[in-house]
C-alpha cells in the first residue's frame, strides 16, 4: 500500500511540473551522514549508529520568504540494540523517511540567505509520522542554481520496541524553474536618462536615473558626471524643480527598505544642492521596494530596481528669455 501512495505521489508531481514550472518549482538532490541517538542499548551487542544517507527534494516558493518542500530519502543502514519490555531486541534495517514541511527563508545578502522548516517526517523502520526540523544556508551560484547546507533532526521516531532520534547533516544542489524563466525574459527596457532639450514648446519634461549597489545609499563618484545635463538644465532654467525619488529592491524587511530608498533620495539631493541648485526646488522621498522597474527575481533585476528617479515637471517658461540662452 504504501510502494501505491509514493508512486501515484511521484506521478502527481510529474504531471505537475509543466503547470508550475515557469513559477516558484525546484527540484534537488543531497548527500550526507546521519546518526541515531539512543540506538546501541546493549552492552557488547553489535551497532551501527551512523550512516551515508542520500536523497531528492522538490519545492515551491510562493515569494522569497516562504516554500513549501517535500523530500524523498535513505538515511542509511543500521544495526541496533535495545531493551524492552523484558526483552532483548536487536534490529538490522535500512531506514527511509518522507518529509513535508513549510520552508522559511531569510536573504541576507543577493546571493546569501538562511532558512529554517519544521514540519512531519514518516520513517519507514517504525511505520509512523514525527515530527522533523531543520535549519541551514543557501547560496545562488547561478541564476537558477544553489547550494545548500543544512542540518536536520527527526525526532522520537519510536515504536513499542524501537526508540530514538535521526539527525543528518546534508549538503544539496538545486534547480529552481521560476528563476529560470524569469531570467529569460527579455530585458527591461532602459529607463530614460536626464538630457537638456532644445526648448520649443511651452512644456518640457525631463527623467532619469542613477541605479546603487546592495545596501548603499551614497552615490558612488563614477555616477556624477551622469548628473551633469539634469544640473545644467536647471542652472540655466530658474523656473523648473524637480522630483526625487529613491527606490530599493524587495531584499530585507520592508521597513528597513523604505529607509534606505529616503537615505538615497536625499543623498542625490544633497549633491545637486552642493551644485547650486536650492533645495526649495526640490521634492525628495523614499518608495521603498514598490514600483519595481525589473523583476526581483534574478539578481539584475534586483539591481535595476535599487535607484533614483528624477522628474522634471513641465514647467512654462519666456520664449525671449529661451532665445537668449540658445544665441
């Protein structure tokens, strides 16, 4: 019966991958090494504690914060000893555990981010379900390929003779198709940059943008001179202002996020006020992770999304004094 539910379970989850593929769906493998707590309870009896273990697991992520994962596997091959009920048992088996559980990720840098799960464990030796934990880290090495470490510990996997604890350390590889996908996009398209204009009409408006790296709000002294036709045009044009807005990616919590995109703001504005330009001519804030540019899936995504955009508003302005300016 139970050869019949892990079939169909695998069959189901075959037949769901072209569904779900271009969304949240990872496949893995790992290998490791686990040991039994309490397994070797007679003295001089052979035991066997510890064992290779190896198996595959497969996810969804619904966001960045929160998966789903089950797992499929061998945690070795064990000899064990213990006293019950009056008795003597001696056990030779190899043991097998289904896990499901809901996975918690925390991203700590682009490429870095730890995790946790707690969830239920069916081992095959004693027939039941427990209860499994596990914690661990991740590294994407790839657009859609990480690494992880973990360590996972199945608790009380007991029956009326058998009695103890697997825990396993594992290191993993994984394939996940959302990132995939979302990295064979076509790119974005490149946001307008900030140019003076030859003034003919009575409105003009002018944008731009300045993209900053993980975590840092100063503009860096290589993105200055990009800045260069936004100041000369409002040098040589009194009448305009402008609207500063500084964006991040959705890395990290949200209030966190909002400070760091009104920490950029103001740092663009503090360098076009070192240029002369009032700063009653400005309004400055910070959006946070919204109105993403790119997708935050992928880490050139994410970068793109982590800037300043600067508006112009149309302004109106003296046709004798646009005349002087351009003879």
């Amino acid at each position: 019966m139970r050869k019949l539910v892990v079939a169909a379970s695998i069959i189901g989850a075959m037949t769901a991958v072209p569904v779900i593929a271009n969304e949240g769906l990872y496949l893995g493998g790992r290998l490791g090494g686990s040991f039994l707590s309490n397994a070797c309870n007679i003295s001089g009896a052979p035991c066997t504690e510890s064992g290779f273990s190896a198996g595959f697991f497969a996810g969804y992520d619904w966001n960045d914060y929160i998966a789903l994962e089950f797992a499929n596997d061998l945690l070795g091959s064990y000899k064990t000893s213990f006293v019950g009920d009056g008795a003597s048992y001696i056990q030779q088996d190899n043991i097998g555990a289904l896990t499901l559980a809901p996975k918690f990720s925390y991203s700590f840098t682009d490429d870095w981010s730890v995790f946790g799960k707690v969830g239920a464990a069916y081992t095959s030796h004693v027939d039941k379900t427990s209860l499994m934990g596990g914690v661990g880290v991740e590294y994407d090495f790839a657009t859609a390929w990480s690494g992880r470490l973990e360590y996972q510990r199945i608790n009380k996997a007991t029956n009326d003779w058998f009695n103890t604890g697997i825990d396993t350390v594992w290191l993993g590889i994984s394939y996940s198709f959302g990132k995939a996908a979302a990295a064979a996009q076509p790119p974005a398209e490149a946001p307008p940059v900030a140019e003076v204009l030859v003034m003919t009409k009575t409105f003009e408006q002018v944008s731009g943008q300045e993209n900053f790296a993980f975590n840092v709000t100063q503009l860096d002294e290589s993105n200055k001179s990009d800045l260069i036709p936004l100041i000369a045009l409002m040098q040589e044009n009194p009448e305009s202002t402008v609207t500063i807005t500084g964006y991040t990616d959705n890395t990290g919590p949200e209030e966190v996020n909002q400070r760091v995109s009104e920490e950029r703001a103001e740092s663009m504005a503090a360098y076009l006020e070192s240029q002369g330009i009032d700063r009653s001519r400005m309004t400055v804030s910070g959006m946070g992770e919204s109105n993403p540019v790119a997708t935050n899936s992928t880490k050139e995504g994410r970068a793109q999304n982590r800037r300043v955009e600067f508006i112009v508003p149309k302004y109106e302005y003296s046709i004798e004094v646009l005349v002087e300016q351009n003879q």
